[in-house]
C-alpha cells in the first residue's frame, strides 16, 4: 500500500516570503498522480496543484510550483510572495494510474501553514 | 463545471441514533464518489468509494455503511451511531483523465455524536 509522509506538522512564514513544504511517499507502481490540497480554516479542501509521474517538468500554478524527483519519491511544493490567504493546512496526496485502484487517493497528515504580516 | 452538493453542513446527534449523509455531484456523469473522515488537525481517511450505482467498496470496518442510489448521488449511513463516529466527513468526486484526476470536494459535515 501507497504511504504518504509530511514530516513538517507546522511551518510558517513571513508576508511576502517563500517557503516550502516536504512531502515523501512510498510506491512501487511507475505511473501515479501527486497533488497539494490546501484546507484553510473553512475547512473546504481546495485543489492547489496536481503532477502526473510521467512527466518530468515541474508543475506551475501561479505562486505554487513543485520540486518533484520521482527517484527521490520526494515532492514539494514550494509558494512564493507568501500572503495571508495562504495560511491554512496543506495535505499532499497520492493517486495510483493503476485502473483497479479505482481512483483512491492517499493523504498525508497534513502540515500547517501560518502567515505572518 | 462540476459542484459537489455536501449536507448538512453541521450535525449534533446523540449516541445510538441514526444517520444519513447526502452528497451529490452536478456537472458529470458516473463519478468515481467518496466519502473521507477527518480527524481534528489530522489527515484523511478513506471509509467508502463507489465506482457505479450501487456499487460500494468499504476500506475500513465501522459503524458506517454507504450507498448510492443514483448516478450522482453518494450516501453514509448508520443506525446506531457511536461516540467515535464524531468527526468531519467529506464527499469527493474523483475528476476526470483532464483534471488529471484531482478531487473536488463536498464542502464537509462536522459531525459531534454525544
């Protein structure tokens, strides 16, 4: 079975700042989806940013871009010019391709973010 | 676009009384569904997913069971529910080979069983 790992429960940052979030996982399958979801304190579960295994670039969306190295089963995603809305929990997620996982995905602990002005 | 319908948002309902969880989904036809309960500060765990009408698959043996009655309709249940039962579940639709299969979620239910 498919582990994922945030290793940070808390980060923070300063307005305007950059930072990064860790996040690992355990597979033996070569075809898979990684995404971040961000949960602010709505608690509604927003899609950040999402990379498919097979491809190498780093995926890009807006602020939020991630550091994947599929050797390292290592993927971060890093949000630069931080702002408050930023602050929230993010969980990062593993999905496998394979047709009989019926599109199950597996989350993370999640790891809080806070913003400071 | 898709929307995912999640009710109701807040429940307070005592130990050994039933319950029922509606989810629905707009926007799509035959959604991969399903249901996930969060623990306080923590990650999400997977109770149910249904690939089709009536079909269910149960990850976790619980108090809960799950149907769906409709292409686009998911439902948690149970009869007698139980003081670990408490805690925030969420529906989600599994996207589409376009969306490279990211989850819109439901909007939750925070559920406190006393």
């Amino acid at each position: 079975a498919q582990t994922v790992t945030q290793s940070q429960p808390e980060m923070s940052v300063q307005e305007a700042e950059t930072v990064t979030l860790s996040c690992t996982y355990d597979t033996s399958e070569s075809d898979y989806y990684l995404f971040w979801y961000k949960q602010p304190p709505s608690r509604q579960m927003i899609l950040v940013i999402r990379q498919e295994a097979y491809k190498q670039q780093n995926a890009t969306e807006n602020r939020f871009s991630v550091n994947f190295q599929k050797a390292a089963k290592s993927f971060s995603l890093k949000i630069s010019d931080s702002q408050l809305g930023d602050a929230a929990m993010y969980f990062c997620a593993y999905r496998s391709d394979s047709y009989t996982n019926a599109g199950k995905s597996t989350f993370g602990d999640g790891t809080t973010l806070t913003v400071k002005p | 676009s898709q929307t995912i319908h999640q009710w109701p948002a807040t429940l307070v309902q005592p130990v050994g009384s039933p319950l029922s969880l509606e989810c629905t989904v707009e926007g799509t036809s035959n959604p991969n569904l399903y249901w996930y309960r969060q623990a306080a500060g923590r990650g999400l765990q997977l109770l149910f997913y249904s690939v089709g009408i009536g079909q269910i698959s149960s990850e976790v043996p619980q108090n809960l069971s799950a149907s769906r009655p409709q292409d686009r309709q998911f439902i948690l249940s149970s009869k007698k529910l139980l003081l670990s039962d408490s805690g925030f579940y969420l529906c989600a639709w599994g996207g589409t080979r376009r969306t490279n299969y990211g989850y819109t979620f439901g909007s939750g239910t925070r559920l406190t069983v006393v």
